[in-house]
C-alpha cells in the first residue's frame, strides 16, 4: 500500500514563505508526476504544480513566479516551496502521486492547511 504525508502548511503572513513537502511511502520502485492541489472554502480543488519524474515541470498561471516544485527520487518526496504568499493561497493543498510503480494512479495524501493572514 502506498501512502503520501504532507508536512509543512501553516499559518503565515501576507508576503511570507512556507515550504510543503510530501513524502510517499510503502513498496515504491517509481513515481512518475507528482502534483500539489488546493481546495479552498467553497471552490473546487485545483492543481498548483507537477513534475515528472525526468524533471519536467508544470504551474498554474496564478502562482508562476512564485511557487517552485521538486522532487528527491531517492527519497519518494515532492517539496512545493511558496514564496510572496498571498491571502488567496489560502487552501488545504493536497499532495497527488501518479503511475506509482507504472500502474497505481492517483494516490493522494490527507492535505496540509496553508493560511496566509496578517
């Protein structure tokens, strides 16, 4: 069984950082695209950012410049590092791995909570 923990949300203030990571863990060869999503009060949920596994990368328009997306291979682990945080940042950002092991979609973690609030 394979199972992804997020770590890192919080409470920070407008204009501030915060660095989420995700780690995955169970009987794990590979992972191909690992994603954050947020859902906020009343909104559906919606990606943030990927990257496969080569590296490759993909963002949202509203955070590009300001949210940057990794991985650790060796380790399993996507980190989502959040810079000038905005009060629209506020969400449960969600951690999704997908073709887990060539074969396993979308496993998705418990979320982590990010308020942006002065």
């Amino acid at each position: 069984q394979v199972q992804l923990v997020e770590s890192g949300g919080g409470l920070v203030q407008p204009g501030g950082s915060l660095r989420l990571s995700c780690a995955a863990s169970g009987s794990i060869f590979m992972i191909n695209a690992m994603s954050w999503y947020r859902q906020a009060p009343g909104k559906e949920r919606e990606l943030v950012a990927a990257i496969t596994r080569d590296g490759t990368t993909n963002y949202a328009y509203s955070i590009k410049g300001r949210f940057t997306i990794s991985r650790d291979n060796a380790k399993n682990t996507a980190y989502l590092q959040m810079n000038s945080l905005k009060p629209e940042d506020t969400a449960v950002y969600y951690c999704n791995a997908d073709r887990v092991n060539g074969y396993i979609r979308d496993v998705w973690g418990q979320g982590t909570q990010v308020t942006v609030s002065s």
